[in-house]
C-alpha cells in the first residue's frame, strides 16, 4: 500500500531555491513596511482621538512612500516584488489613511454625505494611482509632455485633503461642527475630482538647478523644513493654499506650450 499522502516539494521540481538577498535590496522594502506602519498608526491614532499625531504619522507615512522607489533606484535594488509593494502602500498612505482620519475628526459629522466623500476620495485615489500604474510605460507622447503630471498626484492629494485639520489645529477658533463638516465634504470631494482630473501639473522633474545658485536652493529648502518643524500646521496651510494657486499657472503654461510645439492632444499619463 503506498503512502497516503505525496511528499511536499516547496518548489516542485528543479523550482528555483531560496538565496541569499543582499542588504541593499531589502531596505527600500524596509522603508516601504514602515510608511504602511505609519499610515495604519495614523488610523489608530484617529480613533483615539489623537489627531495631531494622526496626520504627523499620515504625512510621514507618505513621506516614507515618497523616497522608497527612488532609495531603490539609487541603490539599483528595484525589483518586481519592490514595485507591486509600493503600489499597495500608496493606496493606503495616499488614500485610504487620509480619508479615516479627517473622517474620525470632521466628516462623520455630516453623516453619510461625509463617508460617501472618504469613500470617493479613496477610490479617487486608487483610480489615479492605476491609471500611473497602466500608463507609466507609454513612451510614445512627446518629450516635453513628460514634465507634467495628468491631474494631482496622490501624494499632494493626500497633504490636499486634509486641509481642515491643519485649520483646526491653528486655533483660529474654527471647531468640528456640523457646518464645517459639510464644508469639508465639499473640499474632499473637489480634491478627489482633482486627483481623477486630465488637468496639466507640472512636475519639476525636468528643473535644473544653476551652479551658481545651489547654495541659495539648499537654504531655502532647509529654511522651508526648519519651518515646517517649528511651524507644522501654519506651514502646511500656506503650502496647500500656495499649490492650489499654482495649479491655474501650470494649466496656462501647459497651454501655451502645446501651441508651440502645435500639439492639440491632451497630455498622456506619466505620473
């Protein structure tokens, strides 16, 4: 009588063996782990009432999520698996963290209009984040079409939405009421129609800093987070009503730029 049940073979036969990977694949990983830690942190800390330090660890949560794809390619440690990882941590650093905590603070104040706004930017933001996924690979617009983004990147959606905390947090006198709410309603479905939106955002990808003027740069970018950790929540209110105004500005320049190049299609995906 033969054996009742077949001998497991982890990777069938001839399958590849398990190897040692090197350090500097694992860190961009690492990195990627610990942005969904914060923005699941984040979550946690909103329905504790801890708001504060809700969207300090949101924003650190996307900030992590920023720097781990370009970590991997300075370390040349992309990899297939590093990619599909990062793409489930933007939807939950980029979309679905931001929509729970302004929800736990505001939203759920307006009733089912509020959870059907988180709803909508979550899935604004997993639609956004899959058109860059599909889309990313198209080399075939021109050159010059690369500098822009189609619609808010979800990283600047993220900042975006969450504009009523950082007012509350001012202690302007503004407090979660059930006005306030539906006028937060309004804002987080307009920056979830932005997200989804064929509107041109130039990306700075292309921007090339003068030798003479780096210097001046570093100091500014340095006094801009000296700011932001002295200042948090003025800072960011300036940063989002500064980028809010930027957008018209990028549209325009965008316009004028098709009609010198004589192009009359709308931008392709890259971003």
């Amino acid at each position: 009588m033969g054996a009742p049940f077949k001998k497991f073979e982890a990777h069938a036969s001839g399958g590849p063996r398990i190897r040692e990977i090197p350090m500097r694949m694992v860190l961009p990983n690492l990195v990627t782990v610990l942005a969904i830690c914060a923005g699941l942190s984040g979550i946690r800390f909103a329905f504790e009432n801890r708001f504060e330090i809700a969207v300090v660890m949101v924003l650190l949560a996307a900030f992590l999520d920023g720097i781990d794809g370009r970590l991997a390619r300075m370390l040349k440690a992309t990899s297939k698996f590093g990619a599909q990882m990062d793409s489930l941590a933007d939807i939950v650093n980029f979309g679905v963290a931001p929509a729970l905590v302004l929800y736990a603070f505001l939203l759920d104040r307006a009733g089912s209009p509020g959870w059907i706004a988180a709803l909508l930017f979550t899935i604004a933001c997993g639609m956004r984040l899959a058109r860059f996924n599909v889309l990313a690979e198209d080399h075939d617009q021109p050159a010059w079409q690369t500098e822009y983004f189609v619609g808010v990147p979800a990283p600047a959606g993220a900042v975006l939405v969450m504009l009523p905390l950082y007012l509350y947090f001012l202690r302007l006198g503004l407090e979660p009421s059930r006005p306030a709410a539906f006028v937060a309603t309004g804002f987080t479905v307009l920056v979830a129609f932005l997200l989804v939106s064929r509107l041109p955002v130039y990306s700075g990808k292309s921007v090339k800093v003068p030798g003479d003027r780096v210097l001046p740069v570093i100091l500014g970018v340095v006094l801009y987070i000296l700011l932001l950790m002295t200042y948090p929540w003025y800072t960011l209110t300036a940063s989002v009503a500064g980028y809010l105004l930027f957008l018209p500005f990028s549209v325009r320049a965008y316009s004028k730029r098709a009609r010198l190049e004589g192009e009359k299609v709308p931008p392709s995906d890259i971003g």
